[in-house]
C-alpha cells in the first residue's frame, strides 16, 4: 500500500533530537505488537480470569423506563441455597448513598443529573440497577434475583430527543423542559457580520435538518470488577479505561485513605470510550461488598446488561443553514443542535461540545453561530464512544458542504478547497472552546496536499458515474491528546533491562509496543530489553486515562521526557567510569560508548549497577557498586545533593492545548437496484498524525477505525419503542458488520508534524469512525440522485426513499 509522505521542507518538523539517535531508532519502524504473542496464545489475563473462587454479584435491573418504587420484597429469595448478601439503596452508608459524581462540569450544564448507584425512589431508564444480589456463584445469584419482587408505579416515560423539548413530560422532576445544557458560541466573520447577518445576506442560502440515531460501542468484554479486602488494604481489579481515576473514586465513596486504595486494569478486551466512565456503580459497590463479608466479590458484565445498563451514543438532530457565494466559500454557518445525553450526565456535555467545535473541520467558515441544548430522555445515558461527537460533526459539516456543491453543480472536492485553511496559516484558531476549556486553535496540517493524495487513491477525477454506482469524500479534523497531563517513569535495572510504566490504560491499542519504542530509541537499547507496564496504580499513581486519541500524544512525551533524564544520568555516571565528557557518550544496542571510539565503553547494566551506592553485595554485579570496590572521593557523599540512587526517572507532559490530527476518506459504493442493498467497493483514507512511531499499528487502528464506521453507517442503531424498551438489545438483533462487509482499506499517510510537543505527533486512535457516515452518505446520494439527510441507512430505507 502506498505511503506518502510530506517532504520535510514543507513539514515544519521540529530539530531532530534524541529520538534519532542511538542503537534503537525504533522511532517511524513498523514493529510487530509485543503484546500479540502473549494475547493470540491465550495467555492473556482479563478480568473474568481472576478471582475463580470469588463471590458473585447479580442485579435486579428496572424492567420500566420510568417509574416511582413502591416497595422491594427480598423474602422470597432469601431461602436460595448459596445466598450471601442482599442489599437495595437503603442498606448504602454515607456518600456510597449519594448520587454519583458528575465528572466533567460545566458552567452550560445548569441541570446536571447522576444516577444512584442503586436505585432511590425513581428509575429512569430500562435497565438501572435496584437490588443487588452476592451469592456462591453467578447462577445462585440470577436465581435469586428473579425472585425478588419489586412494586413499581410506571410513570409516562420520554423517548427521543423531540419528545424530550415537546413538553411530553419530565425526565427529572426538577429539570424544566428536560433542559440539561444549553451552549452557545459564535464567531463573526472578518467583516464583523454575525453568522446569521452573513447568511441573509450572503447570495446563496440552504437550509435543512439532518438526523444521527443513537449506537453504542460493543467491546468484545463487557464491564467488570474483582475486589478483595485485606482489612487494611483494598486492592481492585477493572475492565476499565482509567484506573487511577477509579481508584481515586473508591477511595471518596468509601472513605478510605488514597495509599490503601490499588486499582488495576488487566488485560482489557476492549473499550471504545464507554470504559472511560468512572465510578459505574459496580466499581464502588463490589468493593465496598467484599470489604463488608471479607471475602473476594467479583462482578462480570453479560451481553444483555451492556445494552441496557452502560451506555450509548450519537444520537442527535441537527438544524443547518448556511450562505455562500458562487465558488462556494462560506460566508456564514449557523447551526441548532438537540443532543439526547438519555437519563443521566455523568460524563458532561463532552459530546456536543466536541460536535459543535469539531464540526468547522479544515475549512474557514466566514461566520459561524453554533447552539445546543442537551436534553433528558429515559433511555440509557449517553457518554463517548469512539469519535466521541465528531462523527455527528463531520456528518453536518461534510452534509452542507455535498449541498452546496450540488446546488451550484461544482465539484464537491473544489467546493471544499475553495474552503480550506491554508498550510502556511497555521497556528489557526478557530475563535471557540474546545472540550479541554482551552481555545481551539489548530497546531499544523496540509489539507490541500492531503485532498490531492486522496483524489489520486481513489481515482476520483477519473471515476466514471452510471446508475447504482456512486463516489463521496469527507474531510475532518480531530482534536487529540488531550490533557490535563500524563506522566511515565523509566527504570534500567542492574541487568541492562529498561522497564517504563505509565498510568493510562491499554485496551487493545498497541501501547506495550509504542511506548518500548520510543524507549528503545531514546536511551539506544534493543527493543528486546524494554517492558512496559499501563494502568497499575501500583506502578503509576497519578494519570488521566485512555481516551480522546491521547495515549501516543500524552504519554509517550512524557515517557520519552523521563527517558532523557535517564539518559542523561546514565551518560555522566558512564563519563565518570571511562573518564570522558558526557558530550561525548552515545548509547548503542545498551552499551555507552565514546563516539569514534568503541574499545572505550560501559553497558548500561553497569552503569546502573554504578548509580546505586551499596553497602551489601548480593551477587558479582552489585559488588562493583560497595563500598570498597573502588577508590571514592572523601568530600563527596556516595548519592549527590540532588540526585537519588538508582538508574531511572520520572517525568508528566502537560501540553498548553490539543492537538490537531486530521484525515480524508472516500468510498465507492453500489447499490442494488432492486433490494437497495449498498455495497462498499472501495475505500481510501489519507490520515495525518504526524510523526508516525509505528505505521503498521497506525493502519491497524485507521482500519479498526473505518470498520466500527461502516457499523455506525450502516447497520448500527439502538431502536427504543414509545414505552423506553429496548427492541434490539442483543446480537441476534443490533446489526453489525462481519468481515464480509469491510472491503480493503487503502490508506496513505501525511506527517505535518505538531510544533505543541517534543516527539512532533499527534494521535490516532479514533480517526477512523470519524468520517464514514458521512462519506457513504455521500457516495450512496451520488449513486441513487436522492439526498440522503440521516444515518444509519438501511437497505430499506433506501428503498422507501426511491419511492416517497
């Protein structure tokens, strides 16, 4: 597959520093997933492997969207063999009976609302937790949850994010209208117009509405959590995104002091953002269990319940109208946004800030006014999944910009370029907030370049049209590595080996082996030598998490920072040894040596033998570190003012804002004209992270990436009846892609590397799902003549559409 890459004149590539030197250079080298031998084997270790002879927990689970609780009856299930414990809102201590934290919050979120963590009074939502069972085994527990009875009073339940605003009914009792948030932001054009000034008087106007309906991710695991209590200590294990925030979380609602307090995320099959929510109430209720009965209590999430008792996304309704002039410039954008954010918001308003700004991709819009409000419904809540309100952007965006070009019938490619951004305007700011509460302002990129290289992939001036057979593109920009920071910590050991750890969590990604890299490069040793260790507190306190495409960006600046204090230290123990000036030292294959000068060196497992002053020696190599190994000088102390024993370091990168990583699709479709079934017969994506550290994970992830968006275009969508029940809540039923249905990806890649950070990159992680549903709308509206306003679309839909 082809690989463009900017040539590095036009880049604006910062110096080339460490990154480059020594024996690893594993920097830009495709290596093949560490972690990949130990997981395809079956040695991986996810959290249902553990705790084999741990209690179980099981749940009663509202069957009602909404109603009052009248009354729970536990009698019935308390002669069940094997029964432990049963506990509903009343036997909850303290802040375990408050409500659950509203992570993220917002001077818009004037309504914030968070569940219980078993249900008190009222349940909003089919499938919030009332009752929760700790039996022998998982099967004893169903058994007993079935026959616990509990008296509802069903209240009128609110479906959908029209009926949430029609008045239909509150959500909350205490929230008017189902109102949660309301934002706006405007930006006027240069001409000091307003976008709706801009619009009336611009020569052309459009207005429409378009639709996204709401999808959920689905990891292959589901949700879970292990605990066991030792009377002091409380160590914890989760399927989860984010375990120092987990663990941090435990340690308040329990009021347990942080240090006797581990969180640890094993082996994670999956996230996809819905593993970033933190605390679920699993996570505060196992472990305050097994710190009741002093026994280890271990819940694991079954099909069923991730449907109805995690969480979802996408849906949104979207108002655009837009003015443009006779090339197809924008002169002014103004768009009204109605997010259904379901029962609660424990995650914020996250997902429509982040598609009201991202919504602007690579262009200068002239004008731009944005307004939404985030409403309740009493549906399962709504928190990120991968792409995390982009797509819903994208498709606004990518949708007018297909609009406008067919009202003038130009090319819909030059009616984006007539839009972009320049390479030479960057930093460009776009004059909003992003979801960092820092302003929006775009570090680099080449999006003119980077419309060419996919015109070319996807041969899209040479496509010849006949009916049935359609082309579109879309274009985006995502912001990535978003702080507020991340930390690493390196260790070389007296056996030349380098071990780094870093407090975000891995689910799939690749980071074991992205991170031994730019280890491996920065301090000049095989990658062979390096592990590397995510989502231990144990290990790593203080982090963020895995989300937003911030892992490479976040962490791997900061492992590569206590890299180069490493390096540093063990350069100037190793000049002391051969007598040379540091300056002079270079690091290769684990070996110091003086450059040109190869006889004169010191491997790196003696130097940090050397950088740990001993007064015991265990074993050959450590002897050399006591204290009458060597001749030592009398006015110093063996450990320096100002330096600690040991070969290794610790640093956090903290970026002043986000980074911009950006990407253009495009797809050939078919569809049938007789069944209306679409097929996809190519797919071409041109991805810009800048500087690569592994190509091949990159691609893995782009095309991951597309497939989940095909999903969501396609065949993905959560289908609530008028009731609030779930009609779809399992696989025989949500739809989602084989491999049958994913056609080959051919990609290509851009480096505009970002000026924000050392290593110059940006991330990846979710560039794939951004754009899809917005480039098969396009190619399928190119195909059938019809436009095509909502997704996901259905052969049947199509169908209906042909024949209004």
């Amino acid at each position: 597959m082809p690989l463009h890459r900017v040539p590095e004149h036009r880049q604006g590539r910062p110096p080339r520093g460490r990154t480059e030197r020594g024996g690893g250079l594993m920097f830009g080298a495709s290596v093949h997933r560490l972690e990949d031998p130990r997981l395809l084997t079956g040695q991986g270790r996810y959290l249902d492997d553990l705790g084999p002879d741990a209690l179980a927990v099981a749940f009663v689970r509202s069957p009602h969207a909404h109603a009052r609780i009248l009354g729970i009856d536990v009698g019935p299930a308390l002669d069940v063999e094997g029964l432990v414990a049963v506990y509903t809102w009343e036997d909850l201590p303290g802040l375990l009976a408050e409500p659950l934290p509203l992570l993220i919050p917002h001077p818009a979120l004037t309504h914030g609302r968070t569940a219980y963590a078993l249900a008190k009074d009222v349940v909003r939502h089919v499938g919030e937790p009332v009752v929760m069972v700790v039996a022998a085994d998982r099967y004893l527990a169903e058994d007993a949850c079935a026959l616990i009875e509990v008296d509802y009073a069903p209240l009128p339940p609110v479906v959908g994010p029209e009926q949430a605003v029609s008045g239909a009914g509150p959500v909350h009792a205490d929230v008017p209208g189902n109102v949660g948030a309301h934002l706006v932001q405007e930006v006027a054009a240069p001409t000091g117009q307003s976008a709706r000034e801009a619009i009336e008087t611009a020569p052309h106007t459009l207005a429409f509405r378009l639709d996204i309906e709401r999808s959920a991710s689905m990891p292959l695991e589901g949700r879970g959590v292990y605990a066991r209590w030792d009377g002091t200590d409380l160590r914890v294990y989760s399927s989860t995104q984010t375990s120092t925030s987990v663990r941090m979380a435990i340690a308040a609602k329990l009021g347990l002091p942080l240090p006797h307090v581990e969180v640890i995320a094993p082996d994670v099959g999956g996230g996809f953002g819905v593993k970033i929510v933190h605390p679920w109430p699993e996570e505060i209720l196992v472990p305050w269990a097994a710190m009741l009965l002093g026994r280890e209590v271990k819940w694991s999430e079954d099909r069923r319940e991730h449907f109805v008792a995690s969480a979802h996304e996408r849906a949104q309704v979207q108002y655009v109208r837009v003015g443009f002039d006779d090339d197809g410039r924008v002169l002014g954008l103004d768009v009204t946004i109605v997010h259904d954010h379901g029962a609660y918001t424990p995650y914020g308003i996250i997902v429509p800030i982040i598609t009201s700004t991202q919504l602007l991709g690579p262009y200068k819009i002239g004008a731009y006014r944005v307004e939404f409000s985030s409403v309740y419904t009493n549906t399962v809540q709504v928190t990120p999944y991968r792409g995390a309100g982009r797509p819903q952007g994208v498709f606004c965006m990518e949708r007018t910009m297909d609009k406008i070009a067919r009202f003038l019938g130009r090319d819909r490619a030059d009616v984006r370029a007539a839009n972009f951004i320049g390479p030479d305007e960057f930093p460009y700011d776009q004059g909003l907030i992003f979801q960092d509460g820092r302003p929006l302002i775009y570090d680099s990129g080449d999006y003119p370049e980077m419309l060419r290289i996919l015109k070319d992939l996807i041969g899209w001036d040479s496509f010849e049209r006949r009916p049935g057979l359609g082309i579109g593109l879309a274009c985006y920009v995502e912001g990535t590595g978003v702080g507020p920071y991340e930390g690493g910590h390196v260790q070389i050991t007296s056996d030349g080996r380098v071990h780094v750890s870093t407090g975000l969590t891995s689910q799939g990604q690749g980071h074991q082996t992205v991170f031994a890299q730019i280890a491996a490069t920065e301090l000049g040793v095989p990658i062979e030598r390096v592990s590397v260790v995510t989502g231990d507190t144990r290990r790593f306190g203080y982090a963020v998490g895995t989300f937003a495409s911030r892992a490479a960006v976040m962490s791997g600046n900061a492992i590569a920072l206590a890299c180069r204090k490493v390096r540093e230290k063990a350069l100037r123990i190793a000049a002391e040894a051969l007598e040379a000036d540091p300056a002079d030292l270079d690091i290769t294959d684990g070996v110091v040596h003086v450059v040109g000068s190869p006889g004169a060196a010191v491997p790196l497992s003696t130097v940090a033998v050397l950088s740990n002053p001993l007064r015991y020696s265990f074993d050959a190599e450590t002897a050399a570190a006591t204290q009458f190994a060597a001749p030592a000088p009398a006015d110093r102390p063996p450990v320096a003012e100002g330096e600690e024993p040991g070969l290794e370091g610790r640093d956090y990168y903290s970026p002043i804002r986000s980074t911009f990583a950006s990407g253009m699709h495009a797809a050939i479709v078919e569809t049938d004209p007789d069944t209306a079934e679409i097929r996809i017969v190519r797919y071409a994506v041109v991805h810009d992270c800048g500087r690569l550290i592994n190509p091949m994970i990159v691609e893995g992830q782009v095309h991951g990436g597309v497939a989940q968006g095909i999903g969501g275009a396609l065949y993905e969508r959560m289908v609530y009846d008028p009731h609030g029940q779930l009609l779809n809540a399992s696989f025989m039923d949500f739809l989602m892609p084989y491999a049958t249905e994913i056609p080959k990806i051919e990609t290509a890649h851009l480096e505009t590397p970002s000026p924000l950070n050392p290593l110059g990159v940006k991330g990846a992680g979710e560039a794939g799902v951004i754009p899809v549903s917005a480039v098969i709308a396009s190619a399928v509206e190119d195909a059938e003549g019809i436009g095509i306003d909502r997704m996901p679309i259905s052969p049947s839909e199509l169908f209906h559409l042909r024949t209004p």
